[in-house]
C-alpha cells in the first residue's frame, strides 16, 4: 500500500511539472524566461524544471561552474588569430590573465599574437578543429575557452568593405562568395565547435571549463543572409553548436552578435536582450570587434555573472557603454 502511495504521489508531482512546462510554453515568454527544460546533461539523461524568480535562476546559473569560479583563470582562446581573437588575446594578457591559443599557423601567431617562440611554451597551440582531438593538449587544466573560430568565406567583392559592414558596402553577396574546402560552416561552425567541447571534457575530466563563445544573432530566422551565403547555412550551424553546448552541462556564455566591424572602441552604446534580434531601428547594427571582445572579457573573468547565459548583443550611437557587469545581468532577462 505505501508502495502505491508513493507511486501515486510521485504520478501527481510529475503531471503537475508537465501541466506547469505546458502552460508556460502556451505563454508569451514573459513567463517563460526564468524556466529552463535540460534534457541531457555530460552525457546522463535527465530532465530538469527550474520555474522561479530571479533568485533562483541566478542559483541556477552559477550552478555547474565549481573550479572556473574560483581558481584564478586560465583562459584558452580558439581562433586567436581572429579579428575579435586578437583582441581579447592582448586585454587578457595586458591584464596578466594566462592565456593560451589555438592558432592554424604560427608564422600568423607571431605577427598577430606577438609571440616569440609560440609554441606550447608561451601557451601557444596548433591545431585544427575539423580534427577530433584538436584541444587535447591546449586545454589541459584550463578554466574557460573561448570560442572565437568561424567559417571565413573566400569573397570576390571588396572583402574589408564587406566583412567590416561599411556604410558605403551595400548589397549582400550571396554569390560572390565561396567557403574554402574543408571549411564550411557545417565543417567548421558545427562539428569544428562539437569537436572542441569533446575534448574539452577529455581533457579536463572532472573539472569543468567555463565555454564563452560569440556567436551571431538572427538565428531566430530561417535561412537568413547568412544562410544564404554560398548555401552554407552558416547561422543555421551555428544554432545547432548552441543548442549542444547547453546541453554537456558545461557552463557556457553564449554572446550573440550582430555584424562586427574593425573600429575603435568605446564609442558605442550596447544593447542586450535575451531574447530575438530586432534591430529594425538601429541604422546600422554592427558590434565594434574591440566592444564585444571587452563583454568577452567580462564574462570570462566573471563567470559567476555570466555562467549558463545566452543573449543578442548589438550596438547603436550613444551614450558608451563601460559597465559591462550591468550589461550581463540585463543579458539575464530580468
Ligand atoms: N564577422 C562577423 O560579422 C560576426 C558577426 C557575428 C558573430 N560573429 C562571431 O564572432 C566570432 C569572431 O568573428 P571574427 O569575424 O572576429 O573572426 P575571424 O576574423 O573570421 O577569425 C576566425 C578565426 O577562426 C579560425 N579558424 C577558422 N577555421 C579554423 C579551423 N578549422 N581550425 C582552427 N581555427 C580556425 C581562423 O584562423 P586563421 O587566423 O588561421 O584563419 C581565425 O582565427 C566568431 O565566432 C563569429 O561567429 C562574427
């Protein structure tokens, strides 16, 4: 009889957490915001409800972080050589931050990183991430990764003026672009991204990193421009990493751009929003690279801020932006 006792009180619990997650989902997100389904965490299969205030999710978010929190950071970046990797490769350094890289070539790591030897000495790595085992040896005992490495096409057009976004660049070159071999967004963006936090976890057994990434907004719409381009379903890719990092149970920061552009920093207003990318009234939606490599930065060094976060970010004229840490809490939707 007890037996069935509890077996029915635990049949009410379950049906009254479905009838709760049904309900919210019926709701506009306003309601839905602080409640999060995981359906598979470091490989165990589980369901988990959080419904609750601000207090709770924040709870929750820092939940899974344990070493990152707390021990001083030990920062790996991939795709370092990067527009936006470059420079949050030096403002971690300038800020005696260890930092690593993943680097394809070390002849561009000297010119870019301002390495000597660039090799595993000064924390520089090379590697691939098409292949299976690229952090393997890079992300051994680190606390964070950042992942900056993305699908670069090859543009017959003005490149500067297209990847920078200008004012004077107009139209969009779908055709006049071409992914390299070996380098398209599902090769790269995909199982380049799921590639990196496989061996990530290999690496690092049971200490888990903090996984920052920059990814683009607009994903929210089917086969946008960036779709579009050489068919390659760039955006499309990049989703599909988001929905699988939050899934290993690593604690992760998911920062999702508008286009960036090589400018100076510190000359913008940004916004955030947890929730689509709307940025019909922005004349031009572009994130300065040097701007979004400073909300990287604060969200590597602070983690208990941004752990288990994923936001748009986009910048207008205005007012600059300097506190980041408000940024991150507005990036939470409360
Ligand atoms: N560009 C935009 O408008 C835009 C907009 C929104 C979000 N984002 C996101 O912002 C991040 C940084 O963008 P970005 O424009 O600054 O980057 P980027 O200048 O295009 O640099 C991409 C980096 O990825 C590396 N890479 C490419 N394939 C690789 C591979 N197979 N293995 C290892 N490394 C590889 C490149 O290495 P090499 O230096 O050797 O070529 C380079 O360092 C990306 O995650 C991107 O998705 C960009």
């Amino acid at each position: 009889m007890a037996c069935r006792a509890r077996l029915m009180s635990q049949l009410v619990a379950v049906v009254v957490a479905a009838a709760a997650l049904a309900a919210a989902q019926d709701q506009d997100c306003d309601d839905c915001l602080d409640m999060e389904v995981s359906l598979l965490q470091r490989g165990v299969s589980m369901v988990g409800l959080r419904a609750g205030g601000a207090q709770q999710s924040e709870r929750a978010a820092t939940s899974g972080l344990h070493d990152s929190a707390t021990l001083e950071p030990t920062v790996l970046i991939t795709g370092a050589t990067g527009g936006t990797g470059r420079i949050l490769y030096r403002m971690l350094k300038e800020r005696n931050v260890t930092v690593r890289a993943l680097v394809r070539s070390t002849s561009k790591a000297k010119e870019v990183l301002n390495c000597d030897k660039c090799d595993a000495s000064e924390g520089i790595f090379v590697g691939d991430v098409t292949e299976e085992h690229c952090l393997d040896e890079a992300a051994k005992g680190i606390t964070t990764l950042v992942n900056l490495v993305v699908a670069r096409p090859i543009c017959k057009v003005d490149s500067d003026c297209y990847f920078n976004h200008r004012p004077t660049c107009k139209g969009f070159y779908h055709n006049d672009c071409r992914y390299p071999e070996g380098g398209t967004p599902e090769q790269v963006n995909w199982e380049g991204g799921v590639n990196q936090l496989r061996s990530l976890i290999d690496a690092n057994g049971d200490h888990p990193a903090h996984v920052v990434t920059l990814s683009i907004s607009g994903t929210e719409i089917p086969e946008n421009n960036a779709d579009k381009l050489d068919k390659g379903w760039f955006a499309f890719y990049m989703l599909n990493f988001e929905a699988y990092l939050m899934a290993t149970g690593l604690p992760f920061t998911i920062v999702k751009s508008c286009p960036l552009a090589d400018e100076p920093g510190g000359e913008r207003e940004l916004r955030v929003s947890p929730r689509g990318s709307n940025y019909a009234d922005i004349e031009r939606p572009v994130n300065v690279r040097a701007d979004a490599a400073t909300m990287l930065m604060e969200a590597v060094l602070q983690p208990d801020l941004a752990a288990n976060l994923r936001f748009n970010m986009c910048s207008r004229p205005g007012p600059p932006t300097t506190d980041y840490a408000d940024l991150l809490r507005s990036g939470r939707g409360m």
